[in-house]
C-alpha cells in the first residue's frame, strides 16, 4: 500500500517526536544555556572570542594557502596548548579565591 504525501508527513512527524530526541534538545539546551551563563559570569567571553578569532585567521590562511601564516601558527600551536592549560588552571585558582562557581 503506497502512502500518500500527508499520511508520510504524519509518520515522520510522529517519528520525530520520540522521548529520546526531545529528552537530547531539552538536555543540549540545557547545557548550552549554563555553558553561556558560566562564560558570562567569568568574564571568560572575551578570551573564548579571542581565541575563535585566530582560529578564523588560521583557517582563512589555510583556505588561501598563506603558508607563512599556516607556518607560524604550527609553530606556535604547542605553545599556545600550554598557555591555554597555565591560564585556564589560573583562572580556576583565582576564582576558588574569590568564592565564584
């Protein structure tokens, strides 16, 4: 029996609308909003759009086959991974200090 264009429409909707997807989007929310309000509350805004930034420039670079700029961000890159750690265990410390969560 071949479904018509409405009755297929039906089926996928219903489909759709299982416990376990709407239990994944109401969970993915949930975290998305705390993630946002812990990066508001911290102050850690500005360094997450500093460092998606380079990011940007490095994958522009790669885009275009800049290879100087491709090459001074692999050189760089152990050393920005252990920065990010130091300031990131920094930034932990200082706000166990300050009683922030």
């Amino acid at each position: 029996m071949m479904m018509n264009f409405f009755e297929l429409q039906t089926e996928t909707i219903k489909a759709m609308l299982d416990w376990r997807i709407s239990l994944e989007i109401l969970l993915t929310g949930v975290a998305v909003f705390s993630l946002c309000q812990f990066l508001r509350r911290t102050d850690t805004l500005k360094t997450i759009s500093g460092i998606l930034f380079a990011l940007l420039i490095f994958l522009i670079a790669r885009l275009l086959n800049l290879r100087g700029i491709v090459w001074i961000y692999s050189c760089l890159s152990p050393v920005i991974m252990i920065a990010l750690i130091i300031i990131t265990l920094y930034f932990i410390d200082t706000y166990k200090k300050w009683g922030i969560r």
